[in-house]
C-alpha cells in the first residue's frame, strides 16, 4: 500500500501562482522539503495507465505525490488509476485544493465531504466512487464577480505573499500526516494554529 497525495492544479507556465494552481504548488513544497523531484508517468515503473500526471516519490514516507495533468475538471481520470494501482484506500489518498468558500488565508482539513462545486473534487468522487477521502482546503475568497476568472487569474503581488505562506503551512500539515499517519492528530494540531483562539466552534464544524 502507497498513500497518495494529490495536488491539484492545471498544467501549463500561464497558469502558475493563480488560486487554481494552489495545490500544485503545495506538493512541490512537500518534494523539495523530502529532497525528491517529480518525473512524467513514464518514468513510473509498471505503470500501464494514463500518462497525464507528475510524481514524486516519498521513500521513507511510503507516498506518491501526484500532480494530475489533466486540466483540473479530469482529475479523477488519472486519481483513481492510480489509487487502485497503489492499492490505496480512500482514507488513504489526501487531496489539496483551493476553495473560493474559504477566505483568503484559511486553511481548513477534512476528513471526507461533498464537492462544494469544485470541477477537480466533484471529477475524484466521480471516477473514485466515493467521498470519504481527506482534504486540505486553501482558502481563496468568493469573488464578487466571475468566479472561474477568479480562480485562473494570477495572484497581486500582496496575495502573492500569502499565498506562499499558506503553501508552506499546508505543506507542513501534510507531512505531519505523512509522519505520524494519524489524520485527527493533524487536525486537532494544525486547526488548533490556523484558527482564532476561542473559536472552539468553528473548529468543531470542521471536524465533523
């Protein structure tokens, strides 16, 4: 068994450092932090499934980092595949993502839910055939207007800042489920920092 976690993002020079890509961004931060790089599919030995994703591998952590190359509305084209290839369990794949329902510097883990309408989420449930998978959401704030512009325009040079904050704070949080591999220790730690002191109730909701 290889535990996976799965970045997500869409491929491409034009799309680095917007919200979308946030999850890409986060993996990468994992790799460098382990001394590991991400090589194409093809280098992948024994794999025979689709070839449209990035890895990294974890020795010493027992995981594959994944960037699926798909364009984010196909994620779970390439997820899936490779979930039964590691022969990984559900609990066992641990995605990351931008969330517009979330702020602008929030950071909030889940152990399983629904899509809240995002392509990439929704496209891993679908062809996973469930929802009771992990998640890291990076908070990105709700436009005012359109929010797939939104999503795909890059970050201001402020939002930059933050932005790499949050990668480097998601990143740590993922390594420590790489670790410890106990996802309510992760939780109750890193919440515990990314919420307002006294604000039992919101890290309660998130728990759940």
């Amino acid at each position: 068994m290889t535990r996976l976690v799965i970045g997500l993002g869409n491929p491409g020079p034009e799309h680095e450092w917007t919200p979308h890509n946030l999850g890409f961004h986060v993996v990468e931060r994992i790799a460098a932090a382990e001394g590991s790089i991400f090589e194409p599919a093809a280098a992948l030995a024994d794999w025979t499934g689709p070839r449209g994703f990035d890895w990294a591998r974890l020795p010493e952590r027992d995981a594959l980092l994944v960037k699926p190359l798909t364009f984010m509305n196909r994620s779970g084209s390439v997820v899936a595949p490779l979930a039964r290839w590691c022969a990984a369990d559900p609990h066992e794949v641990f995605a990351v993502f931008d969330d517009i329902d979330l702020p602008l510097g929030t950071l909030r883990i889940r152990p399983h839910g629904g899509t809240g309408g995002h392509r990439g989420v929704h496209s891993i449930v679908n062809e996973l055939g469930s929802d009771r998978f992990p998640r890291l959401r990076i908070g990105v704030g709700r436009p005012r207007t359109d929010a797939a512009r939104h999503v795909l325009t890059r970050f201001s040079e402020k939002e930059r800042e933050l932005a790499e904050v949050l990668v480097v704070e998601a990143a740590e949080a993922l390594l420590f489920w790489l670790r410890e591999g106990d996802l309510e220790r992760c939780m109750t730690r890193f919440h515990s920092r990314w919420t307002p002191e006294g604000d039992k109730d919101a890290r309660t909701k998130e728990s759940k």
